[in-house]
C-alpha cells in the first residue's frame, strides 16, 4: 500500500510507492526553517498530483535542489535535483510532516543529518512524539 502525503488544503497529493525505512530531519538552513522530516526514493516512485499552476518551486543556493509547495496553502511537499535523469532513477525528497496517516511512520527511525556543517548523520532514534501525540485522549477535544 502506497504512502500517501497531502498538503493542508488537499491540493497537492503525493504517493511514494516503496517502502520508507528511515526518515531524514537536516539542519541545514532551508530545512530546518521548514522543519521537515523528508523521506527519500527514486523520482519514478513518487507520484505528484496537483491542478496546473498548483506547486510553486523555489532554487536555492548553488541552483542544485529544487523545493515545492502548495501554491494555495504553503505547505513544501518535496524537492528534486534540478538535474534529472531521463529514467527516474535520481532521489527525490517528500515531506513526511504531510503523511495522512502518521502512525504509519510514527516507528520509523530519524536521523538527525548535520546539513548546516559537516553533511554527517549525528545520530539516529526513534521519535513518534514527532508525528503523534503520546496522549491517549488527543484529538477528543
């Protein structure tokens, strides 16, 4: 069953069809700023729907990546390289913070990568409070 994200206003929907075993939250200065838990796959397993004119990009630094998000609500969904391949085969980024279920990823193990100096994974754990509540009672309000 594929993983499903949407934005807040449900514009934008993606489904990544292979199975996530990690989850990646990167200091570096865009990332931390959209305080994202990104998942990584091969572009061709990751299928973006949105209306035409639905996502806005945005480049930055030396023009490598490039950012998406809800043209309607702000919400980033996911990067590309701006250098692709013509068969998929190069990583694509999707914000998990946008899963419709976020139990399903609740387990999965985040590693902390140091994007703001030295590109290395400082460490790695298990975090569900990142995606769930801990309260048994949340959400009865």
């Amino acid at each position: 069953m594929p993983y499903t994200t949407s934005c807040h206003c449900g514009a934008v929907t993606i489904e990544m069809q292979r199975r996530i075993r990690k989850l990646t939250r990167c200091n570096c200065s865009i990332c931390r700023r959209y305080g994202a838990l990104w998942a990584y796959q091969q572009r061709k397993a990751i299928r973006v729907m949105s209306a035409a004119g639905g996502l806005h990009a945005y480049t930055c630094g030396k023009g490598e990546l490039e950012f998406f998000h809800c043209a309607r609500c702000g919400c980033v969904t996911h990067y590309h390289h701006t250098k692709r391949r013509a068969d998929g085969s190069d990583m694509s980024a999707v914000n998990m913070r946008n899963i419709d279920d976020p139990a399903r990823i609740a387990h999965l193990p985040i590693r902390l990568l140091d994007g703001a100096s030295t590109w290395k994974v400082l460490g790695e754990g298990v975090e569900p409070h990142l995606l769930v509540s801990p309260s048994p009672s949340a959400g009865l309000e």
